[in-house]
C-alpha cells in the first residue's frame, strides 16, 4: 500500500490493550509498541475515507523514531489548516447541518489535531454580517456547513471584507478586486450541493472533510453583478433568466415541499413555455484557451487553468487588471428567448452529472454564455433531455453558447423608455400571467436565478473576475473506473 505524505491525516501512538489483535507470533512478545497512521482512501466515485494501518516492534525506541518522523513531515506540510472558522447552518435542506458536522466531521479535525471556532447562524445573513467584523486573519480557513446559499453568503461575506480592508468600492463594475486568500471549505448539507459536487465530484460531508485537512486548494472564478453602478450579486455557478429564473421564483414559495419543489415549479415552468425578448451584448474571452464545444473538461491540475493562473500573476505584476475594453470588441444579439444561463463551472449534479456546459472551467477567467432561442416545446425537451444523457447539448440550431469574460443583458421592456397606454396594459396583463403561469400568455420580465437565490434586475452588468477566490478542494479527479 503506497500513501503520499500529503495524503497522511495524523499519526498517533497505540496502546496494545486497547488494540487487541491475533497476530500470532507477536502474541509470544512480552510487549509491543505500535503506532497508528490515519490515511486517506479513495473509494468509488470520488468518495474518500478514513482508513488506518497500526505498526507494531518490539523496540520502544524505533517506535518512537517511526511515530517522530512522521509527525515531523506532517508539520511540513505548510498548506494544512491549523485552525479554521466554521459556520453552520441549523436550517438548511433537511435540518441537518449540526449534527452532520458533530458527528461526522468534527471527530476528523480533532483527530488531525485542527482547532477550531463554531458558530451556529441564527438569521440570514449572519455569517455574511460577522465575516466582516471578525478577525479573519487569524484563521487558515473558512469552512461553511450547508448548502449552495450558505457558501454564498460565506463567499459574499469574505469578498465583501477583502474589499473594505483595501479601500476597493465593489459598486464600481470595473475595478479590480482583490483576490481572497482565506480558502473557503464545502461541508454539504443543503437541499442542492452544485458547488461541491462540481469542484470535489461528489457531495459527501466525510470527502469534503478531508479534502479540508490534507489542504487542498482549488482557485475559483467569481463573477460580479450590477445594475447601474450598483453592486448586486456574486455568483460562482450559474446565473440564469428565464426558464431557471421562473423555477426558482416559482419554487421559493413552496419551500415547504422540500427538495420536490424543483420537480414540482420545473414541470409547470416548462408547461407555461414562457419566453422574453431582450438584447445580450458580451465580449469574447479571447485569451482563454479551449471552448464551451470541445470536450476538455476541467479536472485536477487542469492545464487551461494553470495558463490563465500564470496570465493572472503577469498581470498582477503590471499594477493590475486593464479594463478598457474597445466597442468593436463587443458583440450584440437580439432575440427572444426561453433561457439565458452564464455559467462558470460545469454546474454538474446528481441528476446532470454533465451540467449545463459540461467543458466549463472553474478559474480560467471566463463564463460560458447559452442562450436558448424561443421553439417548440418538443424541441425544448429534447435540449433539456440531453442534460442528463452523453448527446451534445449544444448541438441545436436554436441553442448559441459563447465564452465570455463579460457581458450586458436589457430587457424588451427595460429597452423602451416611452409607454403608451397599449405597453402599459401589457406590462399590467404580463404581471398578472407571471401568478398564473399555466396561460399561454407571455411575461414581461423574468428574474435571475443567481446561484439559487432570486435576483430583480432587468439590465445587469456581469463580469467574470480570475481566481478571486479559492476552495479546499482539488477539482474532479480522474479516475478511469468512475468516467466508465
């Protein structure tokens, strides 16, 4: 059995009675002296285990030297966390955030001998609220306890303070945020885990755990939202409007229906096969190598990754990102459409174990933009079908997807400044459609979908911002029995 030092979580001395074995010639010794070694063991899928192996001699002193050296290039290990702030959400998915984390996830950072800040969250918000007065710099990690909302608002609450410790005003759309060098640890306990499925591989609170304390590191793109040199949002996965936008608004009120409420809004948003008109203008991601057609998915030590993490540093050296972008960059489409999604990771999941574009890169400095035009709801279906199977998804003639480091979005409505009493009644009569959403009739705005939480805001600006922050995670390792 080989095991990387990197991959050792602790050693520790072992007691003979309390380890019992039948081990034949050593029950013949008058006394033993062994140690423990605590390691990880990958399982199928992805998952990861603690496993363990006891050493036993009958000499104390090469005992002693074995269990000192390991310690010794454990402590050398510099990129493990020492001491970590941890969040937990009592509320989220099933209820069941504080006892995943007492049971199943606390006993390993004691036994990797992490110490560690509890916070149990009381109201939305506070970790966001509390991130910004703590003393952060003394911890080697954040580490959040819930689903895909509460990673958000441990995400928004570190951004957020990076940028006041530096005097960067987030409401400007084109400054150059500073990136956050506290990782972020995933412990999965929502009703949806998009993020952690899509940067570890799976959702399981024990891998997620020991991704944290072996000290992995997995750097993350972020893209901005706003409206009016209004900062609104961050999002890391998927920013959607219209079809995702009407099944989150749909499904935020029926919460009480639990996980089934995405089943139950998604069948009656895709019922009401409702589409909007606006105009999309972005600029291409140019210097990013690969594209959202080709089938270079990202894995660890992903190699368009690692250019744009070298572009990133060539760039910090020159004082900064340059934001000046010429007007003949910039691409404009007009249309009506079903759905528009800017994704920056694959968004991969259980059920869409491709995701929404499965060649999506986490820290390549660009999102992939996938406009669906309006069609047949036949033909809708059969691009959503193919979400779940091997088929290209993007392989429709009413379906465009482009890489993208930022890009505009007006609404119709928003376009017109003039209102007649004509536009008045529609806006009024599309209102009313938008609480009855089974009528053929067509809505005048949908909302954004900004990585599951609800976004007014009919012209947005979105930018995608390089590696501005990092997870205790490594990517989706390749393992050829797992893609079989």
């Amino acid at each position: 059995c080989f095991v990387p030092i990197s991959e050792i979580i602790a050693v520790e001395e072992t007691e003979f009675n309390k380890k019992q074995r039948n081990i034949g010639r050593w029950q013949k010794m008058a006394k033993l002296h062994a140690f423990t070694v605590y390691y990880v063991k990958r399982a199928r899928n992805h998952r990861w285990r603690c496993s363990d192996v006891t050493f036993w001699c009958v000499d104390e002193h090469l005992c002693n030297q074995w269990t000192q050296a390991l310690k010794e290039l454990l402590e050398m290990q510099k990129s493990r966390p020492k001491q970590l702030l941890v969040y937990i959400n009592p509320y989220g998915g099933k209820r069941q955030g504080k006892r995943i984390y007492e049971q199943k996830v606390a006993p390993l950072f004691s036994l990797a001998s992490i110490s560690t800040d509890v916070v149990i969250t009381e109201h939305a918000n506070h970790a966001k609220d509390n991130l910004l007065e703590v003393n952060i710099y003394k911890y080697d990690g954040v580490v959040c306890v819930g689903g895909d909302g509460m990673f958000s608002e441990v995400m928004h609450g570190l951004i957020g303070r990076m940028q006041k410790d530096s005097g960067i005003d987030q409401n400007n759309p084109k400054a150059s945020l500073v990136q956050c060098n506290i990782r972020i640890g995933i412990i999965p306990a929502g009703s949806t885990d998009c993020i952690c499925y899509s940067t570890v591989g799976i959702s399981d609170p024990v891998t997620s755990a020991l991704h944290i304390i072996v000290g992995d590191c997995q750097p993350l793109d972020v893209s901005s939202v706003h409206h009016n040199n209004t900062f609104l949002k961050y999002s890391v996965s998927l920013l959607g409007y219209g079809f995702y936008g009407d099944i989150l608004k749909d499904s935020e009120k029926k919460r009480w229906m639990g996980p089934m409420r995405y089943d139950y809004s998604g069948l009656k948003t895709f019922l009401s096969h409702h589409y909007y008109e606006g105009t999309i203008s972005y600029q291409p991601a140019k210097q990013t190598h690969g594209s959202p057609r080709d089938k270079d998915s990202c894995r660890t030590g992903c190699y368009i990754c690692k250019k744009s993490e070298k572009q990133l540093a060539e760039q910090t050296k020159e004082r900064g990102l340059k934001h000046e972008e010429g007007e003949e960059d910039w691409k404009v489409i007009k249309g009506k459409f079903l759905a528009i999604n800017a994704v920056n990771m694959s968004c991969a999941c259980p059920r869409s174990p491709k995701g929404l574009s499965p060649a999506a890169h986490l820290a390549d400095g660009s999102a992939d933009l996938i406009l669906v035009r309006k069609c047949s709801r036949f033909d809708f279906l059969r691009y959503l079908v193919r979400h779940t199977n091997q088929d290209d998804q993007f392989d429709f003639p009413f379906v465009d997807v482009y890489r993208v480091k930022c890009f505009q979005f007006t609404s119709k409505p928003s376009e017109d400044n003039e209102s007649n009493v004509m536009d008045i009644g529609k806006k009024r009569f599309g209102q009313f459609c938008r609480d009855h959403p089974a009528c053929c009739c067509n809505i005048v705005n949908s909302i954004w979908n900004c990585d599951g939480e609800t976004l007014d805001g009919s012209a947005i600006e979105v930018r995608v911002h390089c590696q501005l922050v990092k997870l205790f995670a490594r990517g989706i390792e390749e393992n050829c029995k797992d893609e079989a």
